[in-house]
C-alpha cells in the first residue's frame, strides 16, 4: 500500500473520542481501532485481516490480541466463516461497532 498517495487527497481523518478516552483500552488497541477505521474508510467495503497483518509492524499474535480487545469491549464485531459442506473454517470478518 503506498501510504504517501493517500495522504496527498484528505491528510487527516476523524476518530470518535469514545474509544480514545475509554481506559480499559490498551494504547495498541486504540492504534489497531484508527487503522481500521482509515480502511473501513478507505476501501468502503470488508478488508482482508491479511492486510491490517501486513502493514502493522507488531507480530500476528499482538495484533490478535488486540483486535480480541477491541471485540471484547465492543469496539468491532467479529462474525465467522465457515465451509457449508463439513464446516471447516475459512476465515473471520470484522466490523466496526458503532459511531466511531
């Protein structure tokens, strides 16, 4: 993702207080919840958990446990996917909850 090009059209975006000032939430958590947010934003439609892996510089297992935060507290929903055949699991979808 070229960072650089989606500053140059909006170089600053909104992010609803509520979770800012919520201290139950961890400060990577917080970053994790702006990062979606610029995505949600971004690409109006569903992104692939593979890319917030990818562009974050935390381990998977880090990144994992704060988007567990964030599901927990009711931040983001998390809705799984499964194969209709024998159930195997594909993958999950996560969505912003709320008014950002």
């Amino acid at each position: 993702m070229d960072n650089n090009a989606d500053v140059k059209g909006e170089p600053f975006m909104l992010v609803g207080k509520r979770v800012i000032i919520d201290n139950k939430i961890s400060y990577g958590a917080k970053g994790v919840y702006a990062y979606l947010l610029y995505l949600n934003k971004t690409y109006k439609e569903n992104f692939q958990i593979e890319e917030v892996y990818k562009n974050l510089q935390d381990e998977r297992a880090i990144i994992k446990c704060y988007l567990n935060e964030l599901v927990n507290y009711g931040y983001l929903e998390v809705k799984d996917y499964y194969e209709k055949k024998n159930k195997k699991f594909i993958g999950c979808n996560y969505s912003i909850n709320g008014d950002y």
